[in-house]
C-alpha cells in the first residue's frame, strides 16, 4: 500500500553533554534573559539551546550545500 504520508523518522531524543566557557554561558543566561522579556515566558537554558542549534543549522548556507552534496557521516 502507497500512502501519501511517509514513515515518521526516528523521534528518539538523543541526550548529549557539554562544558562551555564561563563567557558563553554568561551569554547563554543573558539570552533566556531576553527570551523571557521577548515572550513573557521564562524558558532554561537547557530548553533553548536544542532550538538555538537547529535555527542556526537550518540557516547555514554552506552547511545546507554541503548537506545536498553528501556529507560524509561517521
């Protein structure tokens, strides 16, 4: 059977840890900061930075051409 909606990719989170320099995560806190002034919602650091990562992957360019010609994956 053929159906127009195509198997869902895999949802699995994958949980990864960090350390970052003092100054970015100063920057970090300063951003939710103004996050929360923007939307009137306050949101931890740890909830923006997925959502930080994928805005910034999606708007590279030059990630999105690499993408397209085949990014060697490990």
């Amino acid at each position: 059977m053929e159906l127009k909606l195509r198997k869902l990719p895999d949802r699995t989170p994958v949980k990864l840890a960090i350390t970052v320099m003092p100054d970015l995560h100063e920057a970090l806190r300063d951003y939710a900061r103004c996050y929360a002034e923007t939307y009137g919602s306050e949101e931890p650091v740890t909830e923006l930075i997925p959502h930080m990562l994928a805005t910034f992957l999606s708007t590279d360019r030059g990630f999105a051409k690499a993408r397209e010609r085949g990014v060697q994956r490990s």
